[in-house]
C-alpha cells in the first residue's frame, strides 16, 4: 500500500500520496520523502478526534533540514511558503544526520506533540557518510554507500508502520498564534 495523508486545503479535502511527494521532489533524498509522510502519519494519529487537519493549522519544527523532508513538508503543508516551518537544531532526540537530528514537533490548534526515528533504524555510519559526500569530501565509494542510503532507508520504511519508525511524547505547544 502506498503511505498517503489526507489534508484539508481551501479547494476541499486531499489526499496526498508517496507518489505526489516523489513527482514532486525526485529520487534524490527519498528517505526524507517518505520520512515526512510518516511524521505527519504518526502525528495527527495522535489527535483521532480532532478530524482531518487544515493546512494552515499545522506547523512544524524540525531538527534538520534535508531537501527531500523540506520539498515534502511544502508539498503537503505549503509549510515554508506560509512560514509555519522552523529548522531548529538544538532540539536534542533522535540520531544524527549530515543535515541535523531526526526529530520534529508538530503543532496543532488541539495540541502538538514531539517525535524522532527511533534509534538503531539507520545504518552506523549514516551521518558521517552523508556529512563527507554532502560537503564534496566522499570518496567514489562513499558517495556510492550515500545514495544507495538515501534510497534504501526511504523504501524500507515504506511498509512500516509509522509508530515502528518514530517515537512520539505529547508536547505542551510553543506556538504563539493558531
């Protein structure tokens, strides 16, 4: 089954898809791809009663800040053209990446909360891999290791279930405006 998340827009309810995301940013950092999808998965499961969110009502802090997770986080929430997207990196949970830490807080009107990839889902040498090749240091074999990681990490974690590949802990909410 391919990951997709329903939001409301002005034009009415969507259904978004892997497949819309990847259309949209490409293969490159498709572990981010399918990263974000899941984030927002496991995020507004944590609110079941408080029905399918409006874009403009979801903000998000992110530790990190990688194409792939960016492009997609814009797609489905247009989250960086309307300024509800913050890369923070002091928040402290999750590995490490060449682009931050895995870990995010969504925010909602009905309450948000804080998730990161949970430990051990990605290969040891992950962040220092990606930080050499994304720098122009990687050797041929390193940048090789490196896109094959991108893409690997992303379709192992389609099938998964969200809550197998993200902690989740309720947040009290940092927003200042709904």
């Amino acid at each position: 089954m391919i990951p997709s998340i329903k939001i409301r827009d002005y034009a009415g309810e969507l259904t978004i898809t892997l497949d819309d995301l990847e259309a949209f940013h490409d293969k490159d950092h498709f572990g981010g791809v399918v990263l974000s999808i899941k984030v927002l998965q496991r995020a507004f499961a944590a609110f079941p009663g408080a029905g399918i969110p409006h874009r403009d009502e979801v903000a998000i802090v992110a530790g990190l800040n990688p194409p792939g997770l960016i492009d997609s986080f814009e797609f489905m929430l247009r989250a960086m053209s309307r300024k509800r997207l913050v890369v923070d990196q002091t928040l402290a949970h999750g590995p490490a990446s060449p682009f931050g830490r895995f870990c995010f807080e969504v925010h909602r009107p009905c309450g948000a909360v804080a998730l990161w990839v949970r430990e051990g889902l990605l290969p040891d040498d992950f962040a220092t891999t990606g930080k050499k090749v994304e720098a122009g240091f990687g050797t041929e074999a390193e940048i090789a290791r490196w896109n094959g990681y991108k893409r690997d990490v992303g379709v192992a974690m389609i099938p998964m279930r969200p809550e197998d590949i993200l902690e989740l802990r309720p947040i009290e909410s940092r927003r200042m405006v709904a």
